[in-house]
C-alpha cells in the first residue's frame, strides 16, 4: 500500500486528473491539500481560501476511499475556527493544512482553530522549516509547534522533517517516545517531502529514522496537481533510492510508504483498488 500524504492542489486540476495521476504512480490514496498558493488563492485572503476548500470538497467527493481533502485556514482570520468546522463538518474534508505566514504557532490569537481541530480530533499538516516565499521560514521553527501539545485531540505531522532545522524537529519528536508513547498514538510525526536539498538528504533520514524511528515518518512528494503520475514516481524513487542505501528493512519501509500515514489519517493500512478495477501492485515487499 502507499500513501502520498502530501499533494498539492492548485485549482486546476480535475477529479479525473487526479486519479489518474496516482493510479499511473500506483498511489493508493492521496492526501489533496486545498489550493493556498495560485490561481487567485492566497494565505493572505480567507475568502479566497473558502472557494479553496469548496474546490477540493467537491473533488473528492465520492471517491474518499482514495482522496483525503483537507482545509486550509489562516488562524490569523477571526472566522478560522467557523470556517475549519464548515470545511469539516459540512463540505466533509477530514484534516487541515497551515502554514506560518506572518503568525507564530504559540500566538494566543490562533489558538481557537487548534482547539477546533483538537476538539474533532483532526490530522493536522503543518509547513515547517524554510518556506517558498523567502521570508516566512521565521515563522516555521519546529519548536514553535509544541503548543499543539495543549491540544491533546490533534494529530501533528510537521511537513518537510522542518529543514534546515531537522534536529530541532526530531527532539520535538523525542518526547513522545521518552515517554513511552507508541508511534501510532504520538502526537507528532514527520513527512519527509523533501525540504532538504540533495547532499544533505541521507543524513538527514538516516538520523531522523536512527532517533525517532520509521513509525514517526511518512512519505509525501509535494508534488502540485495536475501532475503525470511520473513526478510521483520519480520522488518515491528519490526515497527508495535512499532507503536501499540505508539498508531499511521492508517493515520498516511499509511504515513510512503507509503505516504511519494511515495512523495519522485514522484509516486502516489494508490496500485498496485502484481505478479500472485493476489491484495495486505493493511498492516495497
């Protein structure tokens, strides 16, 4: 089985688009972020971010067995917290995406969207480490996100393992597993869609699986949609590649192509069908 916990949604892209895409990378599910970046969506305009995530609603609408839509809110925005609960509760999106773009994640004024969150007990998807526009990255330190520990009912992934802040994140990591919590019930885990660049990758997943584990990592391209299923492809390569030079193991690697995603999202690792009834051909074992 295999998750892409990571996918970027534009608006531009179709349903059919889609599914198309991960049936041609064999992609069991896809976790579909709704669009924040172009296209007339900005971080910097909640409106523009409700018609974001009525897009991504109706694109997955009826085919949840593969698609997992999720929100994205500003909490800086006094509505956030109503606009989180409608993304969920009425157009059925399952999890939220954030990035720190001009807010700190400890600031008391968004603290009303982690409650909602908390309180539906949602898959959170926060950006963290160095961000796309140059000036944000501030915003993005990995230590930032332990306020989430104040809002036990949600499910953290920091996306990117926070480069180039990786240590930082892995510590944050840590605790959990000091305390003996099990990597499907820890309140933190980690995707590895490449923040950092090429030289600095084996390192950098060779010490995060050494302290934290392969249950506390998930596989994400950051791939943007409409994309040909050989961009996803071609980043699990990327990983696989670096796997097989780590000398991971199969269970391990079934964890970070599913297991650990699947935890997070509360959804059952066994595979599904892909589209035209043809099964899924397992990825790693």
């Amino acid at each position: 089985m295999l998750i892409d916990a990571h996918l970027h949604c534009t608006g531009r892209e179709t349903r059919d688009d889609v599914l198309r895409t991960l049936d041609d990378a064999q992609v069991d599910i896809g976790v579909l972020l709704a669009p924040f970046l172009d296209n007339g969506y900005s971080l910097d305009d909640p409106a523009s971010l409700r018609r974001a995530n009525a897009h991504l609603a109706a694109l997955v609408r009826g085919h949840e067995d593969r698609l997992t839509g999720f929100a994205v809110v500003d909490p800086r925005d006094p509505q956030a917290a109503q606009d989180l609960r409608h993304a969920v509760e009425t157009l059925g999106l399952r999890g939220v995406k954030m990035v720190p773009t001009g807010w700190y994640p400890y600031e008391d004024r968004v603290q009303p969207v982690f409650a909602v969150a908390s309180e539906l007990r949602l898959p959170v998807l926060f950006h963290s480490g160095i961000f796309i526009d140059g000036r944000s990255g501030r915003f993005c330190r990995p230590s930032f996100f332990e306020v989430l520990r104040d809002h036990p009912g949600t499910r953290v992934t920091l996306a990117h393992l926070g480069w180039p802040w990786t240590d930082e994140a892995i510590a944050v990591g840590l605790i959990d597993r000091i305390h003996g919590v099990p990597p499907e019930q820890a309140q933190f885990r980690f995707d590895i869609s490449f923040g950092p660049p090429p030289p600095y990758r084996r390192e950098v997943l060779q010490r995060a699986l050494e302290v934290l584990g392969a249950g506390s990592l998930q596989f994400g391209s950051d791939c943007f949609l409409p994309c040909p299923g050989r961009e996803l492809s071609e980043r699990r390569r990327w990983v696989t590649e670096l796997l097989d030079l780590l000398q991971v193991d199969d269970a391990a690697r079934q964890r970070i192509w599913s297991g650990t995603a699947a935890a997070w999202l509360g959804r059952s690792p066994a595979p599904v069908r892909l589209g035209a009834g043809r099964p899924l051909t397992p990825v790693c074992c």
